[in-house]
C-alpha cells in the first residue's frame, strides 16, 4: 500500500488479509456464507476509511469513518462465529482478532475527535 496515512495502511493490509482469510476457509472448509459475510465487512473496513480520507467535508470524513467503525465491529462479530463454529484454530483467530481490534480502537479515536470538532 502506498500510503503513509496508519488508518489507509492498516485498512488496507486487513482487508488483504481478510480475502486471504476468506479463500481458505471456502477452499479448505467449503464455507462460503459466512466467509461471504466476513469478506464484505472486513474489506469495508477499508472502503469506508478511503472513502473518509478522500470525503470532500468534515462532515463526510466524520460518516465514513464512522461506517468503517461499524463495519470493524460486525467484523467482530462473523470472526467470533467463525473461531466457535470451530472453523479458525484459537491462534489464527487471535491474531486476526488483535489487528481488527487495533483497527477498531484507531477509528474510535479517530471519530470521537474528529466529532468534537464538529
């Protein structure tokens, strides 16, 4: 990724890691619902965040980050399903779990400031 922006970066490379993440799981395990529902969040995350850096308002910054926020914590949620339905081993979903939580505390502080800005 090209740019030295952490949030655009880190997005970016968790969103890779994601469709990565979501290949195996429908070429190895043959899941495709939920690898589906992973894929679309987790490479939202950084939909959103683009979305935000290149918004033409404060305003606009302050929605995308705050979608992007949104789609890191339903991430959350389909990683969680996964890891129980026994689909990710403890480590893989730990590691995966501790970028979408680092992403997830970047764009909390991100969107509290930036609202109180507002």
């Amino acid at each position: 990724m090209m740019s030295e922006n952490p949030i655009v970066s880190k997005s970016f490379a968790f969103a890779l890691r994601t469709v990565k993440l979501c290949r195996i799981l429908a070429d190895e395990h043959k899941e495709y619902t939920l690898s589906r529902e992973l894929l679309s969040s987790g490479t939202n995350i950084g939909r959103y965040v683009k979305a935000a850096v290149s918004g033409e308002s404060r305003d606009s910054f302050v929605q995308n980050m705050g979608k992007a926020l949104q789609q890191a914590d339903i991430t959350e949620y389909w990683l969680q399903l996964i890891s129980f339905a026994q689909l990710l081993n403890e480590n893989e979903y730990e590691s995966i779990e501790r970028d979408r939580k680092e992403l997830a505390k970047m764009l909390t502080n991100i969107v509290k400031t930036s609202r109180g800005k507002l």
